[in-house]
C-alpha cells in the first residue's frame, strides 16, 4: 500500500484526533505535577535530556532521513529492496543508540562524582541518569513510524504517546496517595517513564508487521545505502531539531539568568504550546512527508508545489485562531489548569506572561516543519540544517540579553524571533528545488480574519464575567466556545471552501 494525496489528509487527520487525546492526558500529567511538586526546576532540566534526543534522534531526522530514501528506493528498485534497507537501516540505528546511550550514561556517571555532596546539581543529574535510557525505545518507536506511514497507516505512532502518559499519571496517582517528600518521591517518575517507552514501542510491532515490512533489524557491515541514508540523516538532526536544541538553550540559561521557578514556568508554557502546534502543524507535517516524499520521487514537482502550499496554510488558517485564543484567556488558562496544591496564584500569574512570549513563536514553529520537510523530501537535507545552524547562537545571544530583564518571557521572546529569522532562511532557495509558493493576494487577506474574530470573540465574552467566572472551569469554557465560534462563523463567510474541506476530513475520520 502506498500513501496517496487523500491518504495524507487523513494522516494528519489520524494524528490530530489521537494527538489531541493524548495531549489531554498530558495537561492532567502536568496538573498532578505541580498540585504534588509545585515548582519541578531539576526535574524539567533532566527531562530536557532525553526530549532533545527524542527529538534529534527520534521523531522528525528519522522521517526526513528514512522516509525519502526508503520511497525512492521502492520507486526505483521495488518493494524487497525498500523493505531490506528499513530493516539495514533499523540494525544501524540500533547500535547507534545504544553506543550514545551508553556514552551518555558514562559522562553523567563521571560528573556526578566530580562534584561534592549536596551540590545543586546532583539531583538534575541522577534524574538525568536515570531518565536516559528512555531515549532507545521511543527513537525506535519514531523509526516504526516512518514505513507505517509511508504506506498510509498513521494511528499506531499517534496512538503511542497516551501510553507514556497514562504510565505517568499512574504512578503520579499512586504518588499522591503516599505522601512523600517531593524531593524523595520525583526518583519515581523515571521507571514509569521508561516503562511508558517499551509500551509505545512493542505497539508498533503488529502495525509494522501488518504493514509488510520486517520488524526484526539486519546487522551489515560497509552498507553503502545505509552509509548514504546516515549522510542524510546527520544534517537532517540539526535541520530539524532546532526548536528542541532552542529549547534546551532557554532551559540552560532560564536556570542560570531568571529566578528559581522560571524552568518550570518555560516547560509548561512549552506544554501550552504544543497543544495546538501538535494538533495542527506536527500534524499536518507527519501527514505531508511520505506525500511529499513521494511526489519528490515520482517527479511531480509541480504538485508538490501546491501540495506544500495548501498545507501551509491550511495550518496557518488554524494556527493562528488558536494562537490567538490562548493569548486573550492565557491568564484563565493557567489559573484553571495549575494553580493547585503547591502551584499558587503568583506562579500562575508568571506562567501566563511566558506562554503569551512563546506564542510569537507558533506560526513559526509550523513553518519551519513545513519548510523543513518539504526541502528534505527534495534531498535537499543541508539547506534545512544551516538554517537551524545560523539561528542556534542568534537564540543564545537574545536568551542572555533578554533574560535578565523580561525573566522566563524572555526565553520566549528569543526563540520567536530565532524562529521566524529560520523561516526567511528555509524560504531562500526554493525556486531552486523546483518549489514555488503561488499563494494570492486575497488569500493573505483573508487567512487572518478566524483568529481576529476568535479573538474578539473570546475577548469580549470574557469581559463580561466577574473574576470568579472568569477563573473557573465554567467560565473559561464559555470563552473557549465563544472564541471557537467566531472562528468558524468568520471561516464560513471568507473561506468557505475550506470550511467545507475541513468539514469533510472531520466527517470522513469519525465516520
């Protein structure tokens, strides 16, 4: 089976329902997190660990690496010569984990007996250490992904994350119940974790399997594909990861320049963010590349063309409103969602202006996945890279010059602009990939015109409540709908047409 046009509209639609679910389960995670630990500084730095390889090694230079390599190969040669180099590549990648696993364990192991009891920084890493091997069952769970959806079947990786995050909440549950210290009882989040990570890997072996292709890696020695796809996939870590590697800087940083806290206030205002971006730009994304892949392979660039054009703003069209909603009820927000148990009114109120300096940065944030997908579907892994590589110190130098004077905003204020300057760089060029952006004048126009009336909308409806409405569940829902409802009413006067296409994808999925 080979993933079609209206194959990726329903992939992104696939990964948008079960993202969506999963994310929920991750807002109750990150509610009994701060109800039980309040401010989780060391912990949010270990995270960062595993989440950055995640990340590089995992999700997005897997697919931008594999997935071209693995649909040229089966246009060229046919389905046996793809299904081999998946499983050359997957023994490859297995050893490569295991050596920077491995690696990782013996630099932290080392610098823990480096430093003097009841330093600070022993408990980031001990967690760090204990956190590490989740990184080779969730890389390989992102490596299961990309033949799955290559041949259009997107609901197992999408279905993944809800089993780290009901393994979490469990053990968070159990946790509450016990009483004990949080320094003492945070040492109990990495086994469930790395339980959470086997979980999402073994259930992608049946889909792989169903899939046609080899679950069970090759191990070779001086394998020139294997060689060739590595080349692509080493730049295609940089090329990808730099929102993550930008992360890490701010959480570096925010821990050496802004007040205690101000680590846990980025994570979760990061958490905020990835609700939308995940529904609708990582979405979208994941859906485009095998497409995008396949039409790079096939030739068909002019296609490609306007199949990058109709996702991009198709994901802009619903970014933004969303975007523009959490910034008019960011305080409610915050307030409804986490300020409980150790989590008080002030942290919510800090909390609230980090997420409304990280929002800059979500129309950015889905078109830097766009931009980078679409140029690495071409084979064009290096541009994507030194756009990453030129932004990188750019977010370090405005994170040090920003972060003593707007505190953990800052950081939000350096990667938006990182962002967008990574946007104009992926843009140069395209011409020169044979990728031309044609959108029309009226279409610019009017793809803002949801967000400013959802904005409006939530806003107004907000004004009219008293402050205890405003801060409760009740309240902040109203606004919610309100908002969406001023999104949807604007979409159906100005762009009907793709009121009636999401409409159907949304029919089509629940049918």
């Amino acid at each position: 089976m080979r993933i079609t046009g209206s194959g990726a509209v329903r992939g992104a639609a696939v990964m948008a329902v079960w993202t969506f679910a999963s994310r929920i389960l991750g807002f109750v995670r990150d509610i009994l997190m701060t109800t039980i630990f309040g401010l989780f500084d060391d912990f949010v730095m270990a995270w960062m660990v595993p989440n950055l390889f995640r990340r590089l090694f995992g999700e997005g230079a897997v697919h931008a690496a594999v997935q071209p390599a693995l649909a040229q190969t089966r246009e060229t040669q046919g389905e046996e010569a793809a299904h081999s180099l998946y499983a050359r590549f997957h023994g490859f990648f297995l050893l490569l984990l295991i050596l920077l696993v491995a690696i990782g364990e013996g630099i932290l192991l080392f610098w823990q007996n480096e430093l003097p009891l009841g330093h600070e920084d022993l408990p980031v890493l001990k967690l760090s250490a204990l956190l590490l091997p989740y990184v080779l069952p969730i890389c390989l769970t992102a490596l299961a992904g990309a033949p799955q959806q290559l041949s259009g079947k997107f609901m197992p990786s999408a279905f993944a994350p809800i089993l780290l995050n009901l393994t979490w909440i469990a053990v968070l549950l159990v946790l509450q119940n016990q009483h004990a210290s949080p320094a003492d009882a945070i040492f109990w989040l990495p086994p469930a974790i790395l339980l959470g990570g086997i979980l999402q890997w073994g259930v992608q072996q049946p889909s792989v399997r169903q899939c046609g292709w080899p679950v069970r890696p090759r191990f070779t020695r001086n394998d020139a594909e294997v060689r060739t796809t590595m080349l692509a996939f080493a730049p295609a870590v940089l090329g990808l990861a730099a929102v993550q590697v930008n992360l890490l800087v701010d959480q570096v940083l925010v821990r050496e320049l802004a007040p205690s806290g101000a680590n846990t206030h980025v994570f979760l205002a990061n958490r905020l963010l990835q609700l939308p971006l995940a529904l609708v730009g990582i979405a979208v994304a994941t859906g485009a590349m095998p497409w995008f892949s396949r039409l790079s392979a096939e030739g068909r660039f002019e296609e490609l063309s306007k199949s990058f054009l109709k996702s991009l703003e198709s994901s802009l069209l619903l970014l933004l409103a969303a975007g523009a909603g959490l910034w008019v009820l960011a305080q409610p927000i915050t307030s409804v969602l986490f300020q409980h148990g150790a989590f008080d009114a002030e942290q919510a109120q800090e909390l609230s202006s980090t997420l409304r300096a990280y929002l800059w940065s979500l129309p950015a944030a889905c078109m830097v996945g766009l931009f980078a997908r679409v140029r690495q579907s071409r084979g064009d892994i290096k541009g994507a890279a030194l756009a990453a590589a030129w932004v990188i110190p750019i977010n370090l130098l405005l994170d040090w010059w920003w972060l003593p004077i707007y505190g953990a905003a800052g950081a939000g204020y350096a990667t938006a602009v990182a962002l967008w300057l990574q946007v104009f760089l992926l843009f140069l060029g395209l011409k020169k990939l044979q990728i031309h952006l044609r959108p029309t004048f009226s279409r610019i126009v009017r793809l803002p015109l949801p967000a400013i009336s959802s904005t409006v909308c939530a806003g107004w409806t907000l004004s009219q409540m008293s402050p205890d409405m405003a801060f409760s569940v009740k309240g902040l829902a109203a606004c919610i709908g309100a908002g969406i409802l001023g999104a949807v009413g604007m979409m159906t006067l100005v762009l009907p047409d793709d009121f009636k296409a999401f409409r159907a994808t949304l029919m089509q999925k629940f049918r």
